[in-house]
C-alpha cells in the first residue's frame, strides 16, 4: 500500500501482497482442517502445523534482515495473521513473531548466532505477556505452556525467562496454549532492558499484538459469515431458502459491514504503526477493541442462522464462537485498551 494513497483511505493491495495473502490462504486451507484444530485442543498447540508454517518462512519473514529475518512490514504480517484466523489454527505464531521482534529492537538477537537462528526460524517459540494492563508477579501468558522462553515485564525490567519445566497449561475458553507464569520461579533469568525506552519498546510490541490479533480477528469473523451464509442459502423454509428472510440476512449483512471495516481498521493500524506511529497512536488499540467486541456477535449470528446444529460441539460455527470470545482475552481486561483509547484522544484533542 503507497504510504500517500494510504492517508487517503485507499486499502487496496499492492500485487506482491495480495499474492502473500493467497499463498498463506492456500497454505493454511491445505493444511489445517477443522479436525485438526479440534484434534490440537488438548494441548492448544499443533506441533506439526506449526514446523511446515515455520518452514514457509512466516517467522523470519517478520524480522528485519540484520538479525537473519526478511525485512516485511506489519502490513504483510497482517495479510498472513488473517488467514490464521480464517482457520483459527493453533500455532502461536502472532505471540512468537511479535516477542522476536521486541527481542530485535532491544539488540538480543543477531546474524550468525545459534540461539538467535533458532528464534528466527521458529525452532525457539518465544511468548510474549500481552496483558495491557499486567502486573507483578504471577501472571496468564496466552503460549506461556508451550513457550522455549518468555519475556514479561517485571517492576522496571523487560526479563527474558527460562523454565527447564515449563509451566502447565490450564483450560480457557479460547484454546490457547496458557498456562500461569511465576517469573520469581523461572529456572533462567535475563534483564534485556531497563528504562523507559525498554517500556516504550514493550508497548510498541502490545500495539503489534493488538494489531495482529485484530487481523487474526477479521479473518475468523470472516469465516462463521461464510459458513454461515453458506448454510442460509442451502437450507429452505416455506419453499424460499432462509437468507430471502430478513430476519437472516439482515443480521448476515451487518456482519458483512464489521468485517469490512474492522479489515480497513487493521490495516490502517498496521501501516502506521510501521511508518508513522507517533502520528495516530491509538489505532492499534481502536482496531483491537472494535473487533474483540465485535467477534463474538458475529460468530453468535453464525450459530444463531443454524439453529441447533450451531451449537453442536463439533460443529464449525461453535469451534469459531468460543474462539472469538476467548482469543482477546490474552490482552487481560479489554477495558484497559479502551481506557489508552480514551486517553490518546484526549491528547490529540487537547
């Protein structure tokens, strides 16, 4: 996207990205079905999926070519976040990509190095804590259970964490891999940074979880309005199929317009957050709350259109429900982004 036509509202793709979107569609559709994701449920972690995602390059993609990685832009990283939603796959790839980027900007990463190679690479998995409004102490880290390495902020310090255990995970409605994370029992401790530019660093990676996660998001709600308008048009009453009826398509429609505009939200947020961040610096919290208030109406509609077989356990609609509800968790309470909202504007504004 031309950063000109951008300011303009102009969302189209450039050729090159609209092609990276179809190739990880394509990747994703082959190769994570929905008895997979269901399959991965009880460790909220398809291990598989995640070494063949790992080996398109979509880690190292999304970091900047001195430390080994292939310079792409949180736009491009958006494209491919939307299609891991689309299949709600259980890979931690937003937590990863996101905690290694941080792990670039504070210099903990470098050309050459093993330990880095194997970051970049996705043979480490590092979590990251995506609470906004997170404490001391112990805390719920989304791929904290599955995770080689944690960074979390603690007092003053961004601390990387090692465990020659790692933490158990514990059962949430999203299906992620969390698990409960004491940094005062980690087997290995490191101060990356200390400061505020080391917390201006931390925030800069919550807005790029945010705007990830947003986009991951989209492509979720994307997918219950497709299944669900698929089922509408198959599916007839009175000798008309059900979407004729307005009190399905109506509802099929206002979803339709919340995916549209939290897409267009979600990129925006993304391109300035990469080139401009200091000029609107609440998009990437507005893109995030929008749609994690949003999902779950949406995919509510989606089992709502199918009646009894939406909230059939096995059914898609329902595996997309309590995902939408359970994926925005792993930012803590929502209200926190929406307060940092509040107060951005009110800068801008004063």
């Amino acid at each position: 996207m031309d950063r000109y036509e951008l300011r303009r509202q102009d969302y189209s793709l450039s050729a090159d990205q609209a092609e990276l979107q179809a190739v990880y569609a394509k990747f994703f559709k082959s190769r994570c079905s929905l008895e997979a994701v269901h399959a991965a449920e009880a460790a909220g972690f398809d291990k598989n999926l995640w070494e063949q995602l790992c080996g398109t390059g979509a880690t190292s993609m999304a970091l900047p070519e001195s430390v080994g990685g292939d310079g792409a832009t949180l736009v491009e990283l958006v494209l491919v976040a939307e299609e891991l939603g689309r299949v709600i796959a259980p890979v931690p790839w937003i937590d990863h990509v996101v905690a290694a980027r941080l792990l670039a900007r504070l210099g903990a990463l470098s050309a050459g190095d093993g330990d880095s190679a194997d970051i970049v690479e996705g043979r480490r998995i590092i979590a990251l804590d995506t609470r906004v409004d997170a404490a001391d102490g112990v805390r719920l880290i989304a791929s904290g259970s599955i995770a080689d390495e944690i960074i979390v902020r603690d007092g003053g310090d961004i601390v990387r964490l090692g465990f020659d255990t790692g933490p158990a995970k514990v059962d949430n409605i999203g299906r992620l891999p969390m698990a409960w994370v004491d940094p005062a029992a980690a087997d290995r401790r490191t101060v990356l940074a200390s400061g505020e530019q080391a917390r201006a660093e931390y925030r800069r990676a919550l807005d790029e979880w945010r705007v990830l996660t947003a986009a991951a998001l989209v492509g979720l709600v994307d997918e219950t309005l497709r299944i669900a308008a698929e089922f509408a048009t198959t599916r007839y009453t009175m000798g008309v199929p059900i979407s004729t009826l307005q009190g399905i398509s109506h509802p099929l429609a206002n979803v339709a317009v919340t995916v549209n505009a939290a897409r267009n939200l979600a990129r925006r947020a993304a391109w300035f957050l990469e080139h401009e961040p200091d000029y609107q610096p609440g998009l990437s919290a507005a893109a995030f709350v929008y749609i994690a208030e949003e999902a779950p109406k949406a995919a509510t509609v989606a089992v709502q259109v199918q009646g009894g077989l939406g909230v059939a356990t096995e059914a898609a609609a329902a595996a997309y429900l309590v995902r939408a509800r359970g994926w925005p968790l792993a930012a803590g309470d929502l209200g926190a982004s929406a307060v940092e909202i509040a107060e951005h504007f009110a800068v801008t504004s004063a």
